[in-house]
C-alpha cells in the first residue's frame, strides 16, 4: 500500500512540472496569415513563400525555359523577419545567383517566437523545375510531404537543427575546396620517374660547384630537385597555347589533375606504342603494344604515393627474344622480359607481360623519407651500375632515407626471387632477402665519396627475414659471422665524383665481392680478385653548345664477382643481375651523347666490350665466370683468373634516337630509334652465336623506366 501511494505521488509531481514547463512555438507569419488558425500555421507559411518566389522568379536566359532539374535550398528566418538563404544547390551558377536574389526580396514577416519571444528559424525547401504556379503545398509543421502535379513538384518546407545543416553542406564545401592545379607534385614525396633521359633535363643542376645534394641514390624524389630546378618554370616554357580542353589535355597537363590546400592528384595513361623491323629476324615485324595508368597523389605535406599498371604484349629484336627466353622461369611461361617480368605466350612467337609498380612516400622529418613498394632501385652517378641497378624486374623494398649536414645515408631492404627449376619448392619461387646501406659524403664543395655494403641471405632453416639486418647502421660483415660464413654473401663497394667544374664532372665506383688481402695483392690473379670498377666523366654545354651532354663511361668487372658457392644467394633476382647487366667478366666503354632544344631530343650511343662466356659443349662444361648464376666452385683453375676467359666475345652496341617531347606533365614522347649490334664470339656454341643485325623501330612512350636493349 505504501508502494502504491509513493508511485501516485511521484507520478502527480511529473505531471505538474510538464504542465509547468510547457513550450510553445510559433512559426513565422506572412501578413496574409495573421488571421490563420495555429494548427494552420505552417501551411500557410510554406504556401506564401513558395507564391513570392514563383512570382518574383525570372529565368536566366542562359538556361532552358523548358530546363528539367531540381534546386535545393536552406534559408533562414531571421529574429527580425528577415530571409536569408544559407545554402543553394544546384545546377547552374546562374540559378543559384536568381533564387538568392529572389530570397533576398521576400517582405519582413513577423519572426518565429519561443515562448513569446522572437527567435530564428532554418528551413529548407527542393524546387523543382519547371515551376508550376498551382503548386500549393500544405503540410503540417516539421512534415515533408510531396505534391506532384504536372511533373512539377515541390518539397514542403522543413525545419534543419544546425548539425543536419552543416552536413548537409558537407559535400559543397569539398568541392568548393578543390582549386587549381598549381604543379604540387614537384615539391612532394613523389620519385621522379627514372630513366636515364629524364635525368638528363636537370642533371647539370644538380651537379653545380656548391651544391650539397647527393645525386648516386636514385631515384630522386621531386623535393629533392626542386631546390636546384624548376620543372614548373619548364612547363611554362614549352607549354603550347590551346583553347580546348583536347589539346590542353594533349599538349601540357595532366588527363586528371585535382588538388586542394591537403591533398593533390593526378592521372595519366601509359603508353609504350613501338612498331620496327629487326633485319636478322625470322618474322615480319617487332612491336610493343603497352597500355597502362599512371597515378600520383599527395595527402598533406608528408605522404605521397604512385602506381603504375601496365599490359603489354611484345615481339621484339632476335637477339631480345632469346636473351629473353633464355632468363625463363620455372613452369610453363616462355620468358622473363628484361627488366619487366615474367611473360607468358602471345600468339606464336611473341609475349604477354603484365607489370604493376607503386609505392608509399612518408618524410616524418624534413632530413628523412620512407618509402615501401614495389619498384627499382639505382645506386651511382653513370649509366651503369656496379653497386645497384635498375636492369632487374620489379621487387618489393622498403627504403630509408636519412639526410643531415653532409651526409646522406640509403638503407634499402628487399625481397627477391629465384625462379630456376633447381630451387623450385612446392612449385612456388624461392625467396631471398638483400639489405644494402649507401651512405653518401661530400668532402667539399667539389668531392663526394661512398660507401657501400649488401648483404644476401635466404630463407635457410626457416630464418625468413632476419631482423638482424633491419639495423641502419650495424656493419653487415659482422653478422655474417655470427649467423654462419655460409649463411649469406656481404658485397663491399665505394664511389667517388669529383666536380671539375660547373660543367664537367668525373665519377667512378668500386665493387669487392671477395676479401683475400694476399690473393689480391699476390699477382697471380686469383680467381678470389673478385672485384670490379667504373671510371667516368660528363661534360655539359660540352663545346659551348648548350643542353649538350657528353658522357664517357668504362666499366670492368672481374670473372666470378657478384656469384657464390651457394647458387641463390648470388646478386641476382629473376634470373637478371642486380648490378651490371652483363653480370661479371667483362670489360665495356660507354659513349653517350644527348641534346634538347626546346621539345625536341636527341641521343647517340657507342658501347663495346669484351665478354668471356662459359663454353658448355658436354667436354669443357665449367664455369667462366661471366653467368653469375654459376657456382664458382666449377671453375677450371684458380690462377690466372682474366677477363674474357671461355669463349672470348667482342661486342657493339650503337643507336641513334630522335624524339619529341609530346606532354611534359605527363612524359608522353614520340620517337624514331636506329640500332646496330654486332655479337662476335670467337667460338659459337648452342647458346653463344654470331650475330649482327639493324633493328629500327618508331612509336610513342610514357617515360617512366629504362629500356636496355644493349645486352
């Protein structure tokens, strides 16, 4: 009894104080509705706003009296009576212009009252097009019904809290956001696509007396040039005039550029359209038919990314296919394309090679980036490489970039395969591991020296990737050692560019593969004097004639380098070296000569070498030392070790190239290019023939990687 009378009491308190706290709310009134019911209040409201704005309403000439279309708009009834719209969607600038105008003319009406006194009120409201003036919507407060006559309709007007308001302006306020695009991507974290004639635009910048940059660790991101070149001022120069969004598009930008205060992107298509004819072919034709996407973009000032898809299909020179075919994977694809990826058979007697390339940029600091995909990587100031190159396939990688004072310092960690039969497992490619460090010094203002050490290691007893080596600054050697001599293969090298002056600079590296202080000094050459080197110089200007470039270039690099008594942990993925392309015992000089004037372009190519390849007749089947996929245990002696050993080959490898530059932003170029090789071995075996042929092929290209057809 007690519980009950305790409930009765609470219950009669509540009541009183609703009763006591009772809200009431008025809507804004049109004169004419002064005399209107309470309940019919609202009804009227929306009747008389919608009559002032189909009265007054004119539509502008620019857009179709009989225009089919809706427009959205929130408004806002001002404590004084006053209208004022808030927010206006729709298709036309110049109908949003009107319908503001119109809002703007409305009468003062008597203001909404809370509690009896004046207050403010947001309402919103669709018109949709064509206007019909019999449209007379009633609705009860806060209720959106639709009346439809004549397929012109129009939505009763409803009440918006300030938060339903402010999302509903949520989209217009992204798009109002988007601005012009103003080239952000050559201040960004984005890498500067590397191929050896992009470089060459700003090479001379960068290579100035003075100059702290380091220019050995490629490829460079865009902030790492801006400082010393203006691909923006660039772009301006060669931009073409053109009123049409088509020729823009072709000429100068980007197919999709979008970019506001936090973020940039851009799209382009990638296209590697070739079509020639090689004389020693047994076919009519070579071509390449690629077709891709390229993507860019940047979110804030510290992350960028980049991606890459290609498709391709390819019929290329001769020599090209069997080289190609001779680097062929395990199982049923024919060929591995040099530098792109495994290839699958296209029609008779030519290849299908997807390829897909990206990575993530981060600068957490202004003196240090990282990167994560999957992509290349190129370690020196030459066409080639003793240290790290770009001839290989695509691998994952994980990049540190580390830059202070005078120094920067370039970890790069990766992922690689093996895909010969011999270390197939469970009919999956074998994986190894390389962790390199790199760390770059300019001396002066003239002298820059190197430092380089890799480290190879597999997947032995289950060891994956060893944590070991995620160190930036441990000496690789050291670790060798402790996880067993046998366990990986540590490379060793050095660099060095001296700066003659603002336009002529000389440039070289070294390679140790194989540390036996007598053995190296002892004179009998050892086969253990693995090692190699590279002396070069550049000269721009060169004979006053500016943005002519002249490169000399010799490379040697001794018998057995970079190859290793346990096949896999050779310095190789995808049965492509990952340094010179030609792997080891050989000697090469590089000539290189390059030009532009304004989009034009143009190269000229001289490389010949000696190269000793094994001689694999079913008596004399040891190892030479050139295929660096070899064990170096099945060499015929162990003294005098000398480069062209085997069957001794002179090569010639000279081209000529004309182009254009077609879109700057985009890289698109169009060429014709004219080729010589002469392969002249002084024995021919199955694998090792005489050759010589002209190949001359045209088309256009999306530069973004090397091609290197000189093997």
């Amino acid at each position: 009894m007690k519980t009950f009378i305790l409930g009765l009491i609470l219950i009669c308190n509540t009541i009183a104080f609703s009763q006591d706290t009772t809200v009431y709310q008025v809507s804004p009134r049109f004169e004419v509705c002064d005399t209107t019911d309470l309940k019919q209040l609202d009804v009227c409201f929306n009747q008389e706003v919608y009559k002032n704005f189909y009265t007054n309403f004119q539509q502008p000439e620019t857009v179709k009296p009989d225009y089919e279309g809706e427009v959205a708009v929130v408004f806002e009834v001002s404590k004084s009576g006053e209208f004022k719209t808030i927010y206006i969607d729709a298709q036309f600038n110049q109908l949003k212009e009107e319908v503001k105008r119109v809002f703007a003319e409305f009468p003062v009406v008597k203001p909404a009252t809370y509690n009896g006194n004046p207050t403010f009120k947001q309402y919103s409201i669709t018109l949709y097009f064509p206007l019909n003036e019999n449209n007379s919507p009633v609705n009860s407060f806060n209720t959106a019904l639709v009346y439809d006559d004549q397929n012109s309709t129009v939505n009763i007007i409803e009440q918006l809290t300030a938060l339903q308001l402010k999302a509903k302006q949520e989209f217009d306020s992204v798009q109002k956001s988007v601005t012009d695009y103003t080239d952000k991507a050559y201040s960004s974290q984005v890498n500067i696509p590397f191929s050896h004639e992009n470089y060459f635009r700003f090479d001379q910048d960068i290579n100035r007396i003075g100059t702290n940059n380091h220019t050995a660790s490629k490829p460079f991101m865009y902030e790492d040039v801006d400082d010393y070149y203006s691909f923006s001022d660039e772009n301006k120069t060669l931009k073409k005039e053109s009123s049409t969004w088509s020729g823009r598009k072709l000429w100068n930008e980007h197919l999709v550029q979008l970019q506001s205060k936090d973020y940039w992107f851009t799209l382009d298509p990638i296209f590697d359209l070739q079509l020639g004819k090689d004389t020693d072919a047994d076919f009519n034709y070579t071509y390449n038919n690629t077709r891709g996407v390229y993507i860019q973009g940047g979110l804030g000032g510290k992350f960028s990314f980049s991606a890459s898809v290609y498709e391709s299909q390819g019929r290329f020179a001769q020599y090209f296919n069997q080289y190609a075919e001779t680097l062929k994977a395990f199982g049923p694809d024919p060929a591995i394309i040099p530098g792109r990826g495994i290839a699958k058979r296209f029609k008779d007697d030519a290849y299908d090679y997807p390829v897909a390339e990206a990575y993530m940029s981060y600068s957490p600091a202004k003196f240090m980036n990282i990167q994560f995909g999957h992509g290349k990587q190129f370690i020196g100031d030459g066409y080639r490489s003793l240290l790290q190159s770009d001839v290989a396939s695509s691998y994952p990688f994980l990049k540190l970039n580390t830059k202070f004072w005078k120094i920067k310092y370039t970890n790069t960690w990766t992922w690689l395969k093996d895909v010969r039969d011999e270390v197939e497992e469970d009919k999956a490619f074998k994986t190894k591991y390389i962790a390199n460090h790199y760390l770059s010094w300019n001396v002066n203002k003239r002298l820059n020296l190197g430092f380089f050490e890799s480290v190879i290691w597999e997947n032995s007893n289950d060891r994956g990737f060893d944590i070991n080596y995620l160190n930036p600054l441990i000496f690789f050697r050291a670790i060798e050692f402790e996880t067993g001599q046998g366990a990986g293969n540590a490379i060793l090298g050095a660099s060095g560019k001296y700066k003659l002056s603002d336009n002529a600079n000389v440039y070289g590296q070294f390679i140790l593969d194989e540390f036996s202080l007598s053995d190296v000094t002892g004179g009998n050459k050892n086969w253990k004097n693995k090692y190699g080197f590279q002396l070069g110089a550049k000269y721009y200007n060169a004979f006053k004639v500016k943005n002519l470039m002249l490169q000399a270039e010799y490379n040697q690099v001794r018998p057995y380098t970079y190859s290793h008594n346990t096949i896999v942990l050779n310095y190789a993925h995808n049965n492509q070296p990952m340094a010179h392309l030609w792997g080891a015992n050989f000697k090469e000089l590089v000539l290189i000569g390059r030009y532009q004037k304004d989009r034009w372009f143009a190269e000229a190519k001289l490389i010949a070498g000696i190269r000793g390849f094994d001689i694999n007749d079913g008596i004399d089947d040891f190892s030479y030392g050139g295929d660096i996929y070899r064990n170096y245990n099945d060499r015929p002696f162990d003294t005098g070790v000398t480069i062209g050993q085997g069957i001794k080959t002179t090569t010639i490898n000279a081209s000529t190239q004309l182009g254009y530059l077609v879109n700057p932003a985009s890289n698109l170029k169009a060429f014709v290019n004219l080729s010589y090789r002469n392969f002249d071995p002084e024995a021919e075996t199955i694998s090792v023939l005489n050759n010589s042929t002209v190949w001359i092929n045209f088309g256009v290209r999306t530069d973004l990687f090397n091609w290197y057809f000189d093997m």
